[in-house]
C-alpha cells in the first residue's frame, strides 16, 4: 500500500469520466469488477467530504455540436447505432454510481473533460489543485484530460484499475510508461486505504 500519498481533501476533486451504461458494457471486461471498484472509489471519495464530478458525453438531437472537420466524432454522428450509446439508459451514468445529490455532472462534447465545458470554471471556483481521474477509455478522455490537467498546472493522480480500453496493449503502455511521468498512479483499494 502507499505510504507516500496523501490528498488535501479541501483542495481535490475526484473526477469520473464517461462511466455511462453503454461505456461501460463495451470497454470495462468485466463490467461488473470495473463498476465496484469505481462505486467504492466514489464512496470513499463522498465519505471524505471530497468534492465529487462526473462527467458524461452526451448531444442536443441532431448533434450539431459536431462538425464534419473532427474524424472522431463524424463518424459517431454518421452512425445512429453508436449514437444510441449517448441516449436514455445507456447513455446515462452507470446507476450503480450515481450521480449522487452533491455530485457535479457536466456534460462534454468532445474527447476532453474539459473542451468546450465548465470543469475548468468549477475547479478555479472550487479551489480545487489536485484531480484524481478515472474514466473510460484509457487513450480517450483519460489521455485528453490528464493531459490538459498537467498543462494547467494541476497535480494530477490517475486510479489506474478505474480505467479501460478497447486497446489492451495501449492501455498498458499509456498505465505503465506515460501517465506515471504525468501523475501519480495508484490503484483504487490504494485511494480507499489513503483516505481512510
């Protein structure tokens, strides 16, 4: 366990990403490990009193928040069968965690957290320095997200088995060589062991 860690409550954020239904059925193998883990990560984090962010992709009808010029998201707005991962039950954030009532939810329309949303507003009004993440996947909103995070200058933490991707060795390498010279890197029974 980590000795090394800990977290100044006041000024973290813990922040879930793209943990929808859908997400999570496709990515995180098996499901239902992944969706433990994260609840008791969520748990100990609220139990703390740590402000607490989920964060969901989703679009107006129509999707004009997306353009013809972003590859990524033209081919989701060309496809309606992907476009159902973004509505009603599967598109909303798993139920086995949350959003609970103090929980923020911020809804984002590109691979970042924080393009084109208010989690930047949030965190300054929140006096927020350090943000754990955790999210699916791995080489999408987590890789966009830490990335932004460093440049901002936020101490940045990643719960390495509250993540998942399609790419089992892009995960790796991305867990196992980037993140690590980009944040600290724990495992979730870790973050419940430093918080309590």
């Amino acid at each position: 366990m980590r000795s090394d860690l800990s977290f100044d409550i006041a000024h973290t954020a813990l922040v879930a990403m793209d943990c929808q239904s859908g997400i999570v059925s496709i990515y995180a193998k098996p499901p239902e490990e992944f969706v433990d883990r994260a609840s008791r990560v969520l748990r100990a984090a609220r139990s703390a009193g740590m402000l607490v962010i989920q964060v969901q992709v989703g679009f107006r009808p129509g999707l004009p928040e997306i353009g013809e010029r972003n590859k990524f998201f033209a081919a989701l707005k060309a496809s309606s069968q992907h476009q159902e991962l973004f509505q009603g039950a599967a598109g909303a954030i798993h139920p086995a965690l949350g959003p609970e009532p103090a929980d923020i939810v911020i809804t984002k329309h590109r691979v970042s957290a924080f393009t084109g949303t208010d989690l930047e507003m949030i965190l300054r009004a929140k006096d927020i320095e350090t943000i754990v993440l955790f999210g699916i996947s791995t080489s999408g909103v987590m890789l966009s997200t830490l990335l932004h995070a460093g440049d901002s200058d936020y101490k940045v933490a990643v719960i390495t088995d509250c993540c998942a991707d399609l790419d089992a060795q892009l995960h790796e390498a991305l867990l196992g060589r980037l993140f690590p010279q980009r944040a600290e890197v724990l495992t979730a029974d870790e973050f419940v062991t430093v918080l309590a």
